[in-house]
C-alpha cells in the first residue's frame, strides 16, 4: 500500500508542477527564440544604410527625440549595438529556459527522495533494502565501496 500511496503522490506532484515547468519554459523559450531572431535580423541588415545612404533621407530609419538620423555609420552602428543587444538578451532568455528545465529535475529528484522516504519507513524488511542497495551498486550508482558501507549499517543488529 505504501509504494502505491507514494507513487501517486509523486504523480500528483509532478503533474502540477510540470504544467508550470512547463509553462514557464516555452514562455522564456518563445521570446528568447524571437528576440534571438530579431536581433540577428537587425545586424544582417545593418549594412544597408553603408550601401544605400538616401534611404536615411526618404525614411526615418532611426529617430532620436524628434530628428532622425541621417548618417550612415551613425546610424549603421546603433543597428549593430541594437541587433547585438537583442540577441545578448534573447540568449540570456534561452538561458533562463535552460536552467529553469536542469532546476526542475533536481528539486524533482529530491521531492521523489523525500516521498519515498516518507512511505518506505521502517515497515522495510533489511532483504529488500539489501535489494535495492545491490540494484544501485549494479546500475553504477554506488561504488564497491559505497555499496559496503551501507550494507554494513543495514546488516548491524537494532538496539
């Protein structure tokens, strides 16, 4: 009953928790994506008041206060400051995504630990914690040395 009643808890738990996990990582994803995009769009085009200066003439590319500006490397630069801009923050967006997922399975792991410890109390007979000490050791996750240890703390009589 008690691996039941810890498998739907953690079930629960990760349900609700993974809709904000995931909520929050495809809205951090989208706009690191499009600002990633719109930034590297803004510095390919760049070029283009160096190449065709009238357009500054025609068109308000760039306006400062009420003037717009109407040399090229002026205004060829504040595009390439504001494309690198924009693609420096789309990738701390997408970086934020990042360590919003690895977080997310950490405090997963530890909250699975906490439940499972919380229903595998001392009801558990020492063969299956041996079990599953063996199953660690053989799956790599305990060292030789590590794996005696503990059998040797599961194995000493209670007092």
């Amino acid at each position: 009953m008690s691996d039941v009643s810890s498998g739907l808890i953690k079930l629960a738990y990760r349900g609700v928790a993974g809709v904000f996990v995931l909520l929050f990582m495809f809205v951090f994803g989208v706009v690191g994506i499009a600002l990633g995009f719109a930034g590297g769009l803004i510095t390919a085009l760049s070029w283009i008041p160096l190449a065709y200066p009238e357009i500054l003439t025609q068109v308000p590319v760039i306006m400062m206060g009420e003037q717009s500006v109407t040399d090229p490397v002026i205004a060829t630069l504040i595009l390439v400051i504001a494309g690198l801009l924009l693609l420096a923050i789309g990738f701390l967006f997408l970086a934020i995504t990042y360590m919003i997922g690895k977080g997310a399975i950490i405090v997963d792991k530890e909250l699975a630990s906490i439940v499972d410890n919380a229903f595998s109390g001392a009801g558990k007979d020492r063969i299956t914690r041996l079990e599953r000490l063996a199953a660690l050791r053989n799956s790599g996750v305990l060292s030789e040395k590590e794996f005696e240890r503990e059998k040797s703390l599961i194995l000493e009589p209670e007092e």
